[in-house]
C-alpha cells in the first residue's frame, strides 16, 4: 500500500473540479480505463483523479464526492491523502473518510473572528490559531452540522468566543492547546458551547 500525505495549496470551493496541492507525489496520469486510478481523500470527502498532466505542481482534475462521501468547500493548509486503486482503496477510504474517535478527521487552521470549519461531527478536530476572540461560525456548506471541536492553540483573547455572534454564550478556553465542543442548535441557530471556561 502507498499513501502519500499532503495539503491543499489553494482553497477548494464546492463546485471546483480542479485542486492544487502542495505535493503531487502519488498522484499517476489517468490511463483509463486499465488503471490503476488515483484517488485524494481531502478531508473526509473523497475524489477521484480524472485528469493531471504529470507536472509537479499542476491543479489535479477530479471527480468529487466518490464512494458515498460529499462534495464540500476545503480551506487552503487541509489535509490530503493519495493513494491507488490497487492499494486496497476501499478499506483506505472507508478509514479515512469515516470519522472515528481514534483516527480523528482533523480539518485545516481556521484563524480570525468569524470561521467556516471544515472538520464535523463527532471525532472532528480543527485547531483555531486566532490570537482574536472568535464571534461567528459560519455552518458548513452542503453539510447538517452537529457539532464542531476547536482546539484553541492562540493566547490572549485567541483562547475566548463571544456572544456577539451566533454562538449562545461567551466564554474562555483558560489554557492555550485545550479543545471545547461547540453544537449547533437549529432551533435558535446558534451554537452551544460544551464548558465556559
């Protein structure tokens, strides 16, 4: 089995069928249809390789939302997974694109005071590098939303969330590196967050 491991090098937006990623190593030119096929996990949505001119650096032509996941907007710095057709790809994509409490789906930094995270559900990690208070998250696109975990690695009032926004109360993560679970009630479109300080 082959997986490389990379990032996205430019946001990618719900309706794009070119990404840019910052390594393209394990990403073949599709010889279809004898294979074998390249396949990207961003995040947890998976895609596959439909075209790419085998030039380091060059956006990758892909087929989004494969094998049951759903198509979604990534930030620019999210995780990628490359990998073959020959390596097993089902059980590669069905660990990588099914969050779970032990492989956590970790999505891109998100930093400023209102953010659109990229990582949902329960099991989801996204690291918030603000060092300002955190007003609004945007819900996802495309998504039902339950709940979202921010890790808190800023200082000062990075580590804070107001209520000026659409979160339903204020509070403190206290210690830089500390995670609070944020649910979104759509009764009051709000979100909730799981301690205050």
């Amino acid at each position: 089995m082959s997986l490389n491991t990379t990032t996205t090098s430019s946001a990618i937006a719900v309706s794009d069928v070119y990404i840019t990623l910052t390594s393209t190593t394990g990403v073949q030119v599709p010889a279809l249809p004898v294979g074998p096929t390249t396949y990207i996990i961003v995040e947890a949505e998976l895609m596959e390789v439909t075209s790419f001119s085998g030039t380091s650096g060059d956006p990758v032509g892909v087929s989004r939302g494969q094998m049951g996941t759903k198509a979604v907007a990534h930030n620019t710095g999210a995780p990628a997974f490359i990998f073959l057709s020959t390596d097993n790809y089902q059980n590669i994509a069905g660990n990588l694109a099914v969050t779970n409490p032990i492989n956590p789906y970790v999505g891109a930094p998100l930093t400023g005071a209102t953010i659109t995270p990229t990582a949902t559900g329960n099991g989801s990690l996204t690291h918030f590098t603000g060092t300002t208070a955190l007003v609004t998250i945007n819900v996802p696109t495309g998504t039902l939303c339950t709940e979202i975990t921010l890790v808190f690695d800023g200082s000062g009032s990075g580590l804070t969330w107001t209520a000026a926004g659409n979160i339903s109360v204020a509070g403190t993560a206290t210690t830089a590196k500390s995670s609070v679970t944020f649910r979104y009630d759509v009764s009051t479109s709000k979100w909730i967050p799981s301690r205050l300080a």
